[in-house]
C-alpha cells in the first residue's frame, strides 16, 4: 500500500500532478528539492515510492535520473506522461505590465523566453523551481513578481494567470515513472513494457545482432540510447525500452540477451501507459 | 581558411579551450552567451565555423544542440573531445576560508556539490558561465567569491587556484563538434566518422533491420540515441555516429538506408578525433 511518494518540487510541481494522477490525492507528497533528495526519501524507506523524470520530448533523456535508478537498484514498476504546459502567474489584480521580474526554472524560462521577448521590461531569473515561487509570491504578497508554472500552482496557490501555455514549443511530453526499492507487484499479465540496460563493445554487429533477438521474440523497441562506459574506451551501455503483448516473449528475450550481452539488468518491468 | 570562430562562453571556457586546440591560438573568437547565439554568429556569417559541445559522459547527449545542428542544417566538420577538470579559483592571496559565496554554472556547481559540503560557509550560487565569473572577480578585484572554471580562466585572469580538479566524477569527457554552413572540406580519403539521422517506426525490426546494413557495411556504431518525433506518435528519429576504415563503405551504406529508412540525413562526414 503506498501511502507516502517522494517528489521533486513542491505541491503545484509537474511530479506533484504525476502524483496526484498516477496514486491518489490522498498519498502524502514529501517535497524534495532535488533528484538527489527524491531518491535519499526512498532509500531511507521515509517515502514508499518516488516519481521521477526520465525524458521529454525536448530535451531528449534525463541521464542522471537513469544513473540515479541503476546506481541505486530502484525498480520502475511504472510510468507515467504529462504534457507540460508552462503558465506566467501572479498575485491576483497585477496586470503583465506591473511584473518586474519573472522568477523560474531555468528549463522553464529557456522554454518560454519567445514569449517574453514581447515584455522586454520584464527580467528573467533563474530559481530552484517552478511551483515554489508561486507559492513564494502567495505567502508573501509579492507584487510585481511572477511565476512560470502549472495551472494546478496557480490553483494551490490562488494566483491568477496572465499568459496561458507560454512555453515556444505548444507540445512538451515528459515521460515520468514510479520507483520503488522493491520489484513491481504488477501481474505477469498486466506488464507489457519494460526497460533494461545492458552493455555491448563498439564492433559491428553486435548490438544489431541484440535487436534482432529482440525482434525475433515480437518486442517492439520505443527507445534506445547509448552511454560510453567511462572506465572502459569503446565499450558501450545501451538503455533499452521495449513493449510487447505477450509477458513470455519477453522473458524469453531476456535468457538470450542474458547470454549475447553482459551486464543485462532489468530496471523495471511494468504496464505501458501509452496505448 | 578559417578566421573567426564563434564559441559559448568567454576566453577561458571550454569552447574556447577546444577552439585553441582544434584550429590555433590565432584564430578570432567570437565569444557567446548561448548556444542560440552561436548559431546566429555562424548562419549571419559572422563566424567561419562555430564549436558546439554535443554530449558527455556523465549527462549524456545535449539533445538541444542536436536540435540546432539540424534545423539550420549545418555541418559537423570535425570533433574533439575534452576531459573537463573543474577548478575553484579566486584572487590572489584569499584562501578557502575567506571565499564566501562561488558562482558558476549550474552544472559546474552540480558536478563539485560534493567538493563543498566540507566548507559549508560557503554558499554556491547559480550564474551564466564558468569562466565569465573568473574574469569578474579579476575585473572587479572582487574578494570573498570563487569562480569554478578551466585552468585555462585562471592563467588568462590571473587568479590562483584553491582547489584542483574538485568535481566528484573525476573523469567527465565531453565530446564537441566543429560546425560549418557548408560541407566538409575533409578529403574523402581522410573521413572516418560520419553524424547521420533518420526516421523509423517502433515496428519490431525495423531499426535492427537497418543496424543489420551498417554491420554489413563493416560500419561501427559508435553512439545511438532515439528522440520520439514530436509530431507524429509511435515514430522515432535516430541520431548514430558511425565509423569505418574506408569511405566507400559509408556511400554504400548510405545509399541502402536511404531507401529503407525516411528522412536520411547526413549531418557531418568527418575525421574520428579518436584513434
């Protein structure tokens, strides 16, 4: 039973609604302030399980976020997508001629600096979070000050919204998945994806030769990346996600990567929430 | 014959850095504050060539700049890889105990986290550039901040280094491309390397397929990177680097993929900076 979920940001925050869709409005949400943090809460078994962001469709992967689930043996037991839609806010009755300074996340402000190139009296700076400088301005009374955040922020944090869905790219899917210390208990029937990580050198052939396992056991691939492995030149890791109808396919896939590939890991086996 | 190159980041960053070392210390920097500006210098024909950082061992690909190279259809020409060693500096004659307050580069910052917890009363604070800071704090003659930059910021700003090589991850290569608005002048027998794109389905097979040519075109996969394509769900762009002992197996290669894959583009052919 999941009852606490650790969350970068506070309550207003993108992991907030992923929490808040994914479980229900009435887990308790620990509020960190950095991945490093989400990942403390649930080592130290304070939270049951962490939300965490893994990729979106502008900025491609979050890498540390992979380093941090690999290096710390979390499994993924879910996902979840949120498309990220970016709003200015304010104390209610400021008008945007009345902002001074704009106060966000620097991936906030660099995906919204287009629309504020029409308010050159309006300064940007860079901030912690989105959703907590909502919070900043409600609790004390800023004037002048906006926020670059959710609509559940403004909602929270009861401030009106000046610029709807201001970010230059309309379209932001961020991909989210649920980690825990232990395995899914999701049934074999219900997990139709699943995300490994293997390695494999730089000669030709031999991740090919790995794809075509997985194409003979019927996985279809959604995503693949690659990382040198430091210590070792020319020696590649593959992050891999795979989705597949049949949760025998994938097992049998997994005995022979086992076998082609070394250092196969599973980093969770879970229900695809893209269908 | 290439003149002026545009760089992010002041004298002293790691663009310029790589600028030194890929061209020679004569060449004209044209010193920016973002990638965007780079590229603006390069298409405005300000610059000859620009250098761009393209990924890194421990954050992976930098999936904006990628993003770049592609919508303006430039040209990668060349690479060269960096180890980045940071390092904190400050005037002359302050010591660790009398810095109060660091600035740098939130990802600078991230990577020496672990450096500062044993000085808490020195508190990190985010700012634009590494070596920008350092030549504030010469500039302003500036005592009590410390700038976390290149080895190369405190020779050319003269300030003393408290601290070498202070990121936690001692090893942190970062690959960075050489970009030009037109083709390569790298004669054919000299090209080794080439960046190229295309588009495939997440159909089971269809990237092993294609993965199965290059192997047959005694091609080696030296990075592989998916990205969803935004617009068109359950379709995927590719980014591989791929290198090869003779130029004749990449044009056949390329003339295969191009009929089995949509959308392929060549996005550099280059010399392999590692041998």
């Amino acid at each position: 039973m999941i009852k606490t979920v650790a969350i970068q940001g506070v309550k207003g925050s993108f992991h907030h609604i992923v929490s808040q869709q994914f479980f229900d409005k009435t887990v308790h949400n620990i509020e960190c302030l950095t991945f490093d943090e989400v990942v403390d809460s649930l080592i130290s078994e304070e939270s049951d399980a962490a939300i965490m962001a893994l990729e979106n469709s502008i900025a491609g992967s979050i890498i540390p976020n992979y380093a941090l689930i690999d290096k710390y043996n979390l499994h993924i037991v879910g996902e979840h997508y949120v498309d990220v839609q970016h709003n200015l806010m304010a104390l209610s009755g400021q008008t945007i001629e009345d902002i001074k300074e704009v106060y966000s996340h620097p991936m906030a402000l660099l995906q919204c600096k287009e629309f504020f190139k029409q308010y050159p009296h309006i300064k940007l700076v860079e901030d912690k979070d989105t959703a907590e400088v909502a919070q900043r301005i409600q609790e004390g009374q800023l004037k002048g000050i906006g926020a670059i955040a959710s609509v559940l922020a403004a909602e929270i944090f009861e401030l009106d919204i000046l610029g709807k869905s201001i970010q230059t790219i309309k379209h932001n899917e961020t991909r989210f998945v649920i980690v825990k210390r232990t395995n899914s208990e999701v049934l074999e029937n219900e997990i139709n994806k699943a995300s490994i990580k293997f390695e494999a050198n730089h000669k030709r052939g031999s991740l090919a030769t790995i794809l075509n396992v997985m194409s003979d056991c019927k996985l279809n691939l959604t995503k693949i990346q690659s990382l040198p492995i430091i210590e070792t030149p020319w020696k590649y890791a593959f992050f891999v996600d795979v989705t597949f109808n049949e949760y025998g396919d994938f097992k049998k896939a997994k005995s022979l990567i086992e076998i082609m590939a070394e250092g196969l890991k599973v980093l969770g086996e879970y229900k695809n929430a893209k269908l």
